[in-house]
C-alpha cells in the first residue's frame, strides 16, 4: 500500500504561518518541502534530514532558487546530516516541531519504533505526524528483507500491514 503524498497535505488544509515543521529526509526539492516552506511562510522553519551528502547537496543546491521564487529574503529550511533514529544529535530539541511529515522513508528505517520514539519526543504537545509509506499484505520472506537492492526500493523494509494495524500477529 502506498499513499502520495497529496494524502497528507490535504489534512494539511491551511496555512500555518511561522511553525516548525520537520520533514524526514532531505529530498528537496521534494514536493513536501516546497510545500511545507509554502504553508509555514517566511517566519516559519522547515528542518530536513539525511544520512548521506550527496542527497543534502541536491537539496542545499536548490533552496535560493526556491526562496526567490516565493519572495522570502532569507530561506527557511535548513538540511541536516544525520540519521533520523537520533534526531537529537542534529540539535532537534524535545517538543519544538509542530507538523513532522514523512514521504517513503519511515519502510527504510531497520529501526521504527526509534524513529516512532524520536517523532514524538521532537513533537510539541498536540503536534501532528503525517507519513505515507510502502506496507506489505503479508509478511515478506527473510531473502527478500536482506537483499539491499530491495531494501534500496524501499520494499524489503516496508512493514506489515497487520503490524501497522496492531493487529494480525503484532509486531514484526
Ligand atoms: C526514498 S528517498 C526519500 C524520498 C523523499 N522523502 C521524497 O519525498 O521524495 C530516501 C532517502 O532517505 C535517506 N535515508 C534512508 N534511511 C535514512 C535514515 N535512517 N536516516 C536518514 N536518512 C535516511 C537516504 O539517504 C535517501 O536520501
């Protein structure tokens, strides 16, 4: 199962002038992060993190082209590299993000429930996570959870359904 990422942002219904918004991963220019520096306005923050340099350079590379284009006069998001089990150690305090959003990356994670736990520890109190992701209809054979090619497709990580749910067999 997959969800665009239109899912979320359609619950994203207004604007939300100066929050702070963290967006998992550094894809920019993404369609979460332009939107995202849309919806927060100049004042606002949107934070992006990577694990890998070559993914924050595309993403710094495009952010004055961005930032001309929606008028701001200083750009407001910034990329950090680091790995989203330990948000802490790129700087992301406890309860500073209100809108955390997640596009296809929590199924590449071998760690969910620390990325889960590190989501709600940056989460303001009543802050919200929107995430759409790959899930399985059934439990994938352990060849298939190893190859890193289909990790890299971002199915060998994707989590079950019935896992997701709480139910049909619990956690993975
Ligand atoms: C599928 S893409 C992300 C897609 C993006 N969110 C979008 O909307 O287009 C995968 C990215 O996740 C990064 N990544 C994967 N696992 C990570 C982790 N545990 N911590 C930080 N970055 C990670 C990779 O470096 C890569 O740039």
């Amino acid at each position: 199962m997959t969800g665009g990422i239109e899912h979320f942002f359609c619950l994203l219904y207004a604007r939300r002038p100066s929050s702070t918004f963290f967006c998992i991963v550094a894809y920019y220019p993404c369609p979460p992060f332009v939107i995202a520096s849309q919806l927060v306005g100049p004042n606002g923050t949107v934070i992006g993190v990577d694990m890998t340099d070559e993914q924050l350079a595309v993403a710094r590379a495009h952010v004055d082209w961005h930032m001309q284009r929606y008028g701001y006069s200083k750009p407001n998001v910034t990329f950090l590299k680091g790995v989203i089990e330990d948000l802490l150690s790129v700087g992301i305090q406890d309860a500073t993000v209100d809108v955390c959003v997640s596009n296809c990356v929590l199924n590449l994670s071998p760690n969910k429930p620390q990325v889960l736990s590190e989501i709600f520890r940056v989460l303001k109190p009543g802050g919200e996570l929107y995430f759409s992701d790959v899930f399985c209809d059934r439990r994938l054979p352990a060849a298939l959870k190893g190859d890193q090619e289909v990790l890299g497709e971002c199915l060998g990580g994707a989590l079950y359904i019935g896992t997701l749910r709480g139910r049909e067999g619990g956690r993975e």
